[in-house]
C-alpha cells in the first residue's frame, strides 16, 4: 500500500507548494512511482510541473464534482514515474460547494479511493488555509508534512495548525500523522533563523526533520520554466535539500512499514 502524504500549512509563504512539487520530484527520481494531487485553487503545482490546464479539459474540480473519473484527470510529466491531477481557478468554488454535499470531508477520500494501491506515494498540495479542501486532504491522508518558515508568527501557527490536526484525529481521521516540521527558506547568515530552528526542537523536536531547505535562487526561478528544481538545476543547494528530504521520507515510511509488520506478526504469535 502506498503512503499518501498531505503538504499543508494555513500561512502563505512557506514553501508549501515548493516542497509539494519537488518532494513528489525526488520521490519519483528515486524510482518510486508517485502521483500529485493539486487541490490548492492557484494550481501553482500543475503550473510548476508545466502544466496548464485548457478550457476543455478536467482536473481534481471536475473529480471532486462527479464530472470525471480519476483516470480521466491524471496528467503525465517530464518524469516518467510522476503523474499529476491539476487543478486550476474553478476550485475555488469547490469549497463553497462542498458546504452541502453529504460526509463532505470524505469527498476527496472517495474520488481517489484505491490510488494507493497503484503508487508508491501520493503527495497532496493543499491550499494555504484550513478550509474544507485541506480538511478533505488531511482526512485522506496518512500523515502531514508542515513547511515552515523561520519567523516568529510561523511559530504561532505551527501551535494552531498542530491543535487542528488533534481534532482531524479525533472526529475524522484517527490514523493521521505528523510526517515532520520542515524547516524552508533557511537562511544560516541570519540570527532569527537559528532562534526559530531552537525553538522549534524545543517545543516540537520529536516532529523536526533532520533535512532543512535553503533560501536558494534556483529554488525561487524554477516554476516559472515549469520544472521541479532536480531538472531546471540538479547541481544547486536547492535540489540537494529536496533530494535529501525524499530520501529521510523514504526511511521513515520503511521504518513506519518494519514497525507495522512487526507488530502484527507479534499479535498473531
């Protein structure tokens, strides 16, 4: 069974969809075979994988209305093993209509039932809120990873975003964990920086990813030429960081899949 993993974080700004695009990248380079899901309604994903959807054709909104099937919105990349189901502006009204569908957090759940079982990974690129499309993400999911910028009001979100995912737990999803806190646009020279990633291990050091991502140019420069950072500058610090981040990603999920079927060879015995 594949993992599927939620990008999500209510403030703008951090590197979300960077590290949604280019996580699922160095995963599929990898040789994992992973598909991105897009359901932030800016589409920046799609865009930053060169993909814009036209007039005619249908993405994660027509998926989520019942007005195509999941076959039917998985696009192709530059990688061969990294598909892609875009979005695009009609989603913005997918929150409003959401509002009145029947077990509207499942909505998601539903359309992409049995994706798991065909890729190795799915990474979820949510929108920079904790509305109804990132709930039906988060209830999806098996975990969430949190890109987080190294200021002060981050942390002050961190806290609130954390207090979501126990009631998501409680009421929705009692499987979901925290993938990690990742540290983003990190800038070493900077005093502020170093006071943040202290705090952090601090308070919530048991979640704290071992990889930290960079402020680099290359990382900024790659979605306008519609490339995840390992194709438009697989040399720069940017890309070493993603490359890293997919291998701890790996790990932890073989660690997670070990300790799964060593307890339940321990409950058979």
């Amino acid at each position: 069974m594949g993992k599927i993993i939620s990008v999500a974080n209510q403030k703008g700004g951090v590197g979300k969809t960077t590290t949604a695009i280019n996580l699922a990248a160095c995963l599929a380079l990898s040789g994992k075979k992973v598909l991105l899901v897009d359901i932030d309604p800016q589409g920046n994903a799609s865009s930053g994988l060169g993909i814009n959807l036209g007039e005619s054709q249908k993405g994660i909104y027509e998926l989520l209305g019942d007005e195509a099937s999941l076959d039917q919105v998985i696009y192709p990349t530059d990688i061969e093993t990294l598909k892609v189901v875009p979005a695009n502006v009609d989603l913005a009204g997918a929150e409003i209509e959401l509002v009145n569908r029947e077990h509207r957090e499942k909505v998601l759940c539903n359309a992409l039932n049995g994706v798991n079982e065909e890729y190795e990974f799915v990474v979820i690129d949510c929108p920079p809120s904790l509305g109804l499309l990132t709930l039906n993400a988060l209830a999806v999911s098996q975990s969430i990873l949190i890109p987080m910028q190294c200021e002060y009001y981050a942390l002050q979100g961190l806290s609130h975003l954390l207090k979501t995912l126990r009631r998501v737990r409680k009421s929705i999803n009692p499987s979901l964990k925290v993938e990690g806190i990742l540290l983003t646009m990190y800038d070493s020279r900077t005093l502020l920086a170093g006071q943040i990633e202290s705090q952090v291990k601090k308070y919530f050091g048991e979640f704290l990813m071992k990889t930290i991502i960079p402020r680099n140019i290359r990382l900024s420069e790659a979605p306008s030429h519609g490339k995840p950072i390992v194709l438009y500058a697989s040399r720069s610090k940017g890309s070493d960081s993603y490359v890293e981040l997919a291998q701890e990603v790996i790990q932890r999920t073989k660690s997670e899949t070990a300790k799964q079927e060593k307890q339940q060879t321990e409950g058979v015995v």
